[in-house]
C-alpha cells in the first residue's frame, strides 16, 4: 500500500519531493528498510506526537510550502493533490484542504485527502499546539481557531463526500484490492476512472457503508493509557514524554514546547511557560539532569576527555579577572570568606583570594577540575551537601558563574545557598548565558534566562538584586552575552507571585538576528579569541 501511495503521489506536477515520516518503534524497521532499497528518504520519529514527527520531516527537506498525504490512501488522485496546492498558492493561503472536519461539509471522497500548509505556519503549530488530539492529528491548529491563519477549504463539485477509498479497516482493504482488480493493477488511474468504475460497481460502496471514519477529537487510546499512573504497563520514559512540563520558576503546568534541537547529539527539547515565559529543558526528559552526569560525563561530552584544556582555563581565567575589576569599580574591595560552586579549575577563587584577601572554598563535582583547584590550596568538596555536612562559618561571597543554567531546581539551590550558606550580611554573585543574546541552546543548559526571569528567580529565593549588567567578556565586545548580577538577601517575604514576561519569542529572534548581523559587520570585536596568544 505504502509503495503505491509513493507511485501516485510521484505523479502530481506540483510536487517536488518525497520523505516519508514514520515512528522510531521497531515495528516499522521494515518501512524505514523499504524506503532505503526504494531510495525514497524516510524519517523515524516519536510514536505519538505525529505532529513533531511531521514538523521534523518537514524540517529536513528545507521546503517552504509542505504537502500531507497519508499512507492509507492507495487510490488517491496525483490531479487532486496538484488541484489543493494550486489552491494554496493561488490564494497565498497558510493552509488548504479538500476536506475539513464538522463543521464543514465534505464533498471530496475519502481517500483524496490533501493538506498544503506553509512551513512557517506548520512551525508555529508545532510550537503552539498542546492539545493530544492537535499533536496526534498534526494540522487541526491550522484550521480550528477562525483568524489563526489564512485557511482555504477546497471543495469538490459535485460533491462525492459520501465515498469513501481509504484503508481503515478490513473492509476498506478488501474494496482497495477489488477496485485495483478492476484496473488490472494499473497505479495511474485518476479520480474520473474511479469515480466511472465506482458507478459499475454499486457494491463497493456498500461493503464500506457501515465504517464510521475517525473523529478530529479521537486520539490513540495506547497513548491515554500511557499518560495514566495507573496502568501498570506503562512504559515509564514513554509516560514522562507525555506529561506536562513543570516551570522551575513558577511552577505551571500550563508550558508548550518551544525549541526542539541537538547538543553533542542528544536531542534537547526547550519548553516555554506560558504563565510566566520562562523557557527551560524538561528536566525529567534532558540527561543534564542525571545525577551523575557532571561528575562523569559533561567535560568527556563538552572537551572530549574530563581534563582541563588550554581554551577553558583562559577563559576562566579572563572572566575572573573580568569580575573582579567589576566588583572593585563598585568599591566591593573585601571579602572575608568566598564559596564558589561550580568551581571548576578553581582559577576564580585563585584570583579573588589575591584580589580580595579572602579564604576560599569551592564545591567542583568534576574529579579532574576539583583535584586542579587542590592543587593551588584551596579547599575543595564534591557537592554542596559534602560541605554543609563539615558545618562551615557562613560566608561573605558565594559565586555561581554559569552554574545556575544547569541546576534542575535552581530555586531550591539559592534557597539552601541563603539560608544556610550566606553570612548575615553576604553578598551573592551570579553570571548565567543571556538568552537573548547568547545560543543558550546546550544539553547541559537546563535554563534559558532573560533579564526579567533571572530577577524573576532571585525575588522567589528571597533575594535583592543590588548590581546588575549585561555584557560580552571575555567573548565578545558587541554582544551581550552574559548577565551578572550582585544580590543580598532581602528583608521583604518572599512573593511568590511571579510577574510574566511577554513577546519571547520575538526577543529571542531579534537578538539572534543582531547577533548575526554584528557577526558580518564587526567579525573581530564581536567574537574575541578563545586562546591567549601562544
């Protein structure tokens, strides 16, 4: 059936190639397997999210205008796909069809049905819709909200939406075998030779009578038994793929995906608030989140091996040097005690030791950067709980450079940090990616932060920002790649009302897009050398 859709399919005028979208399930090993020794390109995708299965496939042919045929219609028309994408265009429509769900009528033939949709339209309806039975039946966004989009329904005249020439069941594969018979096995017959032979034969129609064709809002019943805790055969990764996303700043389940992409050749799905628009990694999904993974695995990924390299402790180096000129500018000229998690190679606490005549501790999950810090004296721990078990002294500075974007309840982590790390009167040093300047897009990145969520998350743990800045050092004099901010613990109770920032999508997308430009313009002062001068 599947090689026949693909020989009519090849013959509509219009169509300028072919992929087709199956599921990553070992049972359709023999599509993808067909599809190779076809030379046809093929792409394996999640079971039940049909839509991002689409949008995937969609993605990888860089088409601008996307056709959906579905692979249960071995008798549909090369002519009446061509007739709804020149509909599509000629209407500069968003999305075309020959046929919508009630409440519009039908008056093309089940079996002939074609979708034409624009590639940014399909994008923003993979972005958007959250709904089981949109992600199941890939274009209902499209079409269901009237104004969403330019939508134009392709009616057939006259009007045969009473027949039916699809494969749903074994009644429907019965009367696709005869009318195939009745052609001889010819795979070019068009929709007047069937709609001519279908008046010869008056019990075809007969034998389908009784089918009822699915309803928009049905959705694959595998999949709500998934979603249920109580189904003891539950597939427990299947089950977490389909649950709601949590916000880590305010705690919504009201989140939609916002950005699927790859690090270091995982695959890495961003999620968007829509209570508060905080985007962030589902942290049940991301292996960031696995406890051991910094500990064994996030330098192997990132450097290729878990020791130091040249490149990172020069960056480290100048992003110390960085921060404290900052602070010294701001008359910050002492610190008694400073804790940096997430030490790394200790080269911060190296610096701040001599710039601020301060006792240094680190936490380091990292064994090779944790035994380099050792190495310059400092004492080190594998974790936070490894150093609040040696009950330390409160301390005047606790420094997070580019951690907090990794932890999975960051909340929780500045919570612990002001309430049992902190001195009375301790200061707390934050730089995490800029959302809207930086690709922030890495496995390990758990958070995305703008301006707003990162103050956002501060007021939640209890804190007052005191200083802020966005800026670009040690990588970029143009940018603002970073943000950094200086905080204390506020007097106020924490509200735990968060204030919603709006428009990320369009902040994201502008500051890509002024990153790139720069990129062109000023390529030397905008990216700055990774490696000091050997």
């Amino acid at each position: 059936m599947l090689a026949r859709v693909l020989k009519r399919v090849s013959q509509a005028r219009i169509i300028d190639e072919t992929i087709v979208a199956t599921t990553g399930d070992a049972i359709d090993d023999a599509i993808e397997q067909f599809c190779q020794e076809r030379g046809v390109a093929c792409y394996r995708g999640s079971l039940y999210d049909v839509l991002d299965r689409f949008y995937q496939a969609a993605k990888l042919t860089e088409a601008d205008v996307i056709i959906r045929i579905t692979a249960d219609c071995p008798m549909i028309d090369p002519a009446e796909i061509d007739r709804v994408i020149q509909a599509f265009l000629d209407n500069k429509a968003d999305f075309a069809a020959n046929r919508l769900p009630p409440p519009f009528e039908r008056t093309t033939p089940i079996g002939m049905d074609t979708e034409v949709c624009s590639m940014a339209a399909l994008e923003r309806a993979w972005k958007e819709a959250d709904q089981p039975y949109q992600r199941e039946h890939v274009m209902p966004y499209l079409y269901e909200s009237e104004g969403r989009f330019n939508v134009v329904l392709v009616d057939h005249q006259p009007d045969m939406g009473h027949l039916r020439f699809t494969v749903d069941t074994q009644q429907d594969l019965q009367l696709a075998n005869e009318v195939y018979a009745a052609f001889g096995g010819r795979d070019d017959f068009n929709l007047q030779e069937l709609l001519e032979q279908n008046e010869k034969h008056p019990e075809w129609q007969q034998e389908v009578a009784e089918i009822k064709h699915k309803n928009l809002y049905d959705t694959d019943q595998r999949a709500q038994a998934l979603a249920d805790p109580g189904q003891k055969q539950t597939d427990n990764a299947t089950r977490k793929e389909l649950e709601q996303a949590l916000c880590p700043l305010c705690g919504s389940s009201k989140t939609r995906l916002f950005e699927k992409t790859q690090s270091f050749g995982f695959p890495v799905d961003y999620f968007l608030c829509q209570d508060c628009g905080f985007v962030f990694q589902d942290a049940r999904q991301s292996q960031a989140a696995d406890p051991d993974f910094y500990q064994e695995t996030y330098r192997k990924i990132y450097q290729a091996n878990e020791e130091p390299t040249s490149k990172d402790l020069f960056q480290q180096n100048q992003r110390a040097l960085n921060q404290s000129t900052w602070l010294k500018e701001h008359v910050y000229t002492h610190f008694g005690r400073i804790l940096d998690i997430g030490a790394s190679s200790g080269l911060l606490l190296d610096t701040f030791r001599k710039e601020f005549q301060a006792e240094v501790v680190g936490v380091e999950p990292g064994n090779a950067y944790r035994a380099l810090a050792e190495q310059k004296n400092i004492a080190m721990f594998s974790s936070i709980e490894q150093l609040l078990e040696s009950s330390p002294e409160g301390f005047n500075l606790v420094t997070l450079m580019h951690v907090l974007e990794h932890l999975e309840n960051p909340i929780q982590v500045l919570l612990k940090i002001r309430e049992q790390l902190l001195a009375s009167d301790g200061n707390l040093l934050i730089e995490v990616p800029n959302f809207y300047a930086h690709d922030s897009y890495e496995l390990a990145h758990l958070s995305c932060f703008s301006q707003h969520t990162l103050k956002e998350m501060l007021r939640q743990a209890g804190f007052k920002v005191v200083l802020f800045r966005k800026h670009g050092m040690p990588r970029s004099r143009t940018l603002d790649l970073y943000l950094t901010v200086l905080a204390k613990a506020s007097d106020e109770p924490v509200n735990h009302i968060v204030q919603p920032e709006h428009h990320v999508a369009f902040k994201r997308k502008a500051g890509m897009f002024k990153r790139k430009l720069l990129t062109k313009l000023n390529p030397d002062q905008t990216w700055l050398p990774v490696e000091g001068k050997k």
